[in-house]
C-alpha cells in the first residue's frame, strides 16, 4: 500500500464513494506510510500536497472538497492557494 500513487488511489477512491452519492471529501494532504514510520514522524513526513487536493477539486467542481490538516492560521489558505506551502 506505501507504493500506491496518491492521485490514482485517492481520485478512483473519491470516484467510487461520489458514484454512490457522497458529495463531500474531508481530505487530509499527506499520504500516510503504513510502514517505516511512527505515527508522530507520519505527521510530517511525508510532505503535505496542496496542488494534488486542489487538481481534485478542481476537477470535480461538483463536489464538495475540504482539506484537512496542516493549515497553520486563518490567512494560510490564500497564501497556499497562491504556492505558499509551509
């Protein structure tokens, strides 16, 4: 499972849960390892990907796409959203 590519997993997840009626996607940006890591090292290894939960919602508009984790302040979403990524 560590080797899976995180945008084929996390889009067919998303796919298959949205074909059944879920509409919304509380998505935390950091693929957690199942092996080789603590849980307090998965918490910041790997690194968080931004751009990866956005081309999700940016290709499915219809759904409701929040990210989860790693936001450190209020004004932090636009900056990310403009490439900010600590």
């Amino acid at each position: 499972m560590d080797d899976q590519d995180p945008e084929t997993s996390l889009f067919g997840l998303v796919d298959a849960c949205a074909a059944v009626g879920v509409r919304t996607f509380i998505v935390h940006a950091r693929k957690a390892w199942l092996k080789g890591l603590s849980p307090k090292e998965n918490r910041d290894l790997p690194p968080l990907d931004y751009p990866l939960v956005y081309r999700l919602k940016a290709e499915r508009p219809d759904l409701t796409v929040i990210i989860n984790g790693g936001v450190p302040g209020l004004d932090a979403p636009k900056r990310i959203s403009r490439g900010w990524t600590e």
